[in-house]
C-alpha cells in the first residue's frame, strides 16, 4: 500500500511537472473557455487581464499541490483571485456568474491534466488512484478557495455600494442645496446625465406594510418599471431615504411629452401598496432641482388627503399642492371662500363638483351639462344654490372659488367642515330640480 502511495504522488507529480511547463497555454485556454460560456465576465482589457491572472495562478496553486503532495489546507487565496472578485463585486457582476466560472474552470482544466495522465502509460491501479487524487486534491482547493472569494466579493459589494451610495446622496443634495458642483464629476458619480429631461418622483410604502421583498428592492423596481413605461432608455438615479421611503430621477432625454397620466395604472398593476408623488418634466441641473421640489410638494399634498391618492401628480393639483405648506391656514381659507359650501355631505359635494367643472368651462352651463351627463337645468340648479352656501355670485371670487374647490377635491375632509347628521339625511333626499335630467 506504501509503494503504491509513493507511486500515485510520484505519477501525480510527474502529470504536474509536465502541465506546467504548458501554463501559460492552459491558462489561455482555461480563460477563454469560462469567457465563452459565462457572458457577463466579458469586459474591457484590464477586466480581462485581472481575470487570465486570476486563473494563472490558481492553476499554478493546484499543480504545486500535485507536484508537492501539499493538502489544500496548507495553501491560501491566491492574491489575484481575491482582487479579481474584489473588481467583479465593484462593477456589480453577480457572485453566481464568479463561483460558475471556477466549476467550469476547473473543468477544463482537468481535462488537460487527464490528458496527461493517460499519456503517463503508468499501471491500471496506479492510474485509477492517481486520478482519484488528483480530482479530490482540486476539488477540495476550489471549495476553499470558491467559498473565501464569495465572501470577499460579499464584503466588497456591501462597503462599494455604501460608498456608492453616500457619493450619490452627497452629490444630490449639492445639487438640490443649489451648490457649486462639477457636472461632469456629478454625471459620473451619479451615473446619471444632468442636461436631459427628468421627472423627480417620490415613493413611499406604508410603514405597516410587510413582505419578504425587502420594502426598498420593492420601490427601486417600481421606479424601474415607471422609468420603462415612460419610455426612458436609462436608468433612473434611485437615492434611499429610509427603509419604505426613496427619491427618484426618470431620465427622459430629450422627450418633453412625458404620458405622466400612465403612472396610476403601473402602480396599481406593479404594487398597489405604494404611493408615488411625481413633478413636472423639467430640464437640466435646474430641472433637476426644480422636478424634485414639485414631487415634495405632490407628497406632502397626498400626506395632507384625506382619503389619499395613490399616485399625486404635482401638474394636475399645483395650487392645492403649494398650500399644503400649512394645512390649518388653508383650511380656514377654504372655509373663508366656500362658507357654507365646505362641508363634508353628499349635497354640498354635488354642488362643488359641478361648480368646478362650470368654471373650468367658463362658466358654461351647457358645456357643464354635457360633460356631467346632467339636463341643463339641474347645472342651473346646481350652481345658483352652490352661490347661496357661498354667499355671493360665482363671478366676483371666481380665482379663489376655483382654488378653494381644487382643495376640496384633492385634500378631501382635511378642509372640510364635519356635517350635522340631520343635514347629512336632509341632503341625501334629492329636490325635484336635481332629479331633472
């Protein structure tokens, strides 16, 4: 048993001696080899370089270790192979695509050291068992060696995408804070172009929401798949804020009729959960500034609502989205301008509804009518009583009436006055005039 041991390292070792003075050859073709069959390892030269010595030198480990008859315990990491998952954990290539590359790495490069073997003419027995070594020496080292690098291309992804991210935020809050910045230098750190068109927009999920998605993954995918039904061909900036809330930049290149009104309906169908405030189209550094200050507003407006939107345009409720600063003081101006007009009932919201879109159409009863799907009478009706909860004409208030009415409709009972029960079963009883159609 001795001297066939002595025989298996001495023929193991004698396969080693010859593989390696072709090293350079088995390295190349080891390396083109995990390329061709694992795409997202393709990059530029340096990538390319890091990787062939990466591979040079875990071969060079493993045929010491034949030659040697060293256990895989004795040997460590190979230097290159640590920095090279290091580079991959920096340029986000998954941690699978790297342990792929060492099974099938160290694939092809068994079949060079079974080719030499078989070339040894050594003795059936002999043989058998040096293969048998040579396969439990090599998996054993890529084992070891698979699992170390996983978890330096771990760490490294962890502390990258922290740096990353403080860089990010860093330079987006110069950006909004009006601070001198270089474009050029903020463009790469945000991997994101300034001189374009953007959309801010901001998301939000319910602190009580729960699901095995981590709540951030969840809003970075919606913000992707807005930034897709928009039509933007990059990726948009995503900077988290906490763990259920983040602020997003949709790149829109030179497109300025953005169908913002699509956005309700890839939120309902994405993640009916969250809630979304979005800007206006804007451009450039300004834009960028100013789209984001327009989505706060749209926020604080759909936090301000009661019953809230899922998804708050700042466009359709601009006036109503600026007051929201103070929701008392807007309160009393609503109550100020509508009077009677501001109270949380049936009637009273009837009679607001058809007085905004009468003065949405110019004061149109005919144009109210047909868009309401209401006889011209009953707009009639509508708007003269709606005058006397107010308590003056519609044309001498019109700017206000229309703004306080704005409020009512995106901020709900947040300005309203509560209803007295008895007024409330008054109101749901129709009157012959509202009837007419």
């Amino acid at each position: 048993m001795e001297t066939n041991s002595t025989e298996v390292a001495r023929l193991l070792s004698a396969v080693a001696s010859k593989v390696k003075v072709h090293i350079s050859q088995v390295t190349e073709d080891v390396w083109e080899y995990i390329v061709s069959e694992i795409p997202d390892l393709r990059g530029d030269e340096a990538i390319f370089a890091m990787h062939r010595a990466s591979v040079n030198e875990n071969i060079a480990t493993i045929l010491h270790m034949y030659e040697s008859n060293v256990p895989s315990e004795n040997v460590g990491s190979p230097p290159a192979a640590v920095e090279y998952a290091r580079r991959l954990a920096q340029r986000g290539i998954s941690v699978s695509a790297l342990v792929r590359a060492y099974r099938i790495g160290h694939c092809r490069f068994l079949q060079w050291c079974m080719r030499e073997l078989s070339q040894q003419d050594p003795d059936g027995e002999v043989c058998a068992a040096a293969a048998h070594r040579m396969l439990t020496m090599s998996f054993r080292y890529i084992d070891q060696v698979s699992e170390y690098v996983i978890e330096v291309h771990q760490t490294e992804r962890d502390r990258w995408l922290r740096n990353q991210t403080a860089v990010r935020t860093a330079q987006v809050k110069a950006l909004i804070g009006h601070e001198q910045v270089d474009r050029e230098r903020a463009d790469t750190d945000l991997g994101y172009r300034l001189d374009q068109n953007h959309v801010g927009i901001i998301l939000w999920l319910p602190e009580m929401t729960s699901s095995d998605e981590s709540r951030i993954d969840r809003l970075d995918r919606l913000a992707s798949e807005i930034a897709g039904q928009l039509g933007c061909r990059e990726r948009p900036l995503f900077i988290v804020q906490d763990d259920c809330l983040a602020w997003a930049w949709l790149p829109c290149g030179t497109n300025r009729a953005v169908p913002l009104d699509v956005i309700p309906t890839v939120v309902e169908n994405r993640d009916s959960s969250a809630r979304v405030a979005v800007g206006d189209v804007e451009h450039g550094a300004a834009g960028f500034r100013t789209t984001h200050r327009q989505a706060l507003r749209a926020q604080e407006l759909a936090m301000a609502a009661t019953p809230g939107s899922r998804v708050t345009v700042f466009g359709a409720a601009s006036p109503v989205a600026l007051l929201c600063a103070d929701i008392d003081d807007t309160r009393t101006w609503v109550w100020n301008v509508l009077g009677d007009l501001a109270v949380d009932d049936e009637h009273c919201a009837r009679l607001r509804e058809t007085l905004l879109v009468f003065l949405s159409t110019g004061c149109s009863y005919t144009a109210t009518a047909n868009r309401q799907i209401l006889h011209k009478n009953t707009v009639q009706y509508r708007v003269r009583k709606a005058e006397e909860a107010v308590g003056s004409p519609v044309a001498e208030r019109r700017t206000d009436l229309e703004v306080a009415l704005l409020a009512c409709q995106h901020l709900g009972t947040s300005v309203l006055r509560p209803a007295h029960p008895a007024a409330t079963d008054e109101a749901n009883t129709p009157s012959r005039s509202e009837t007419m159609t």
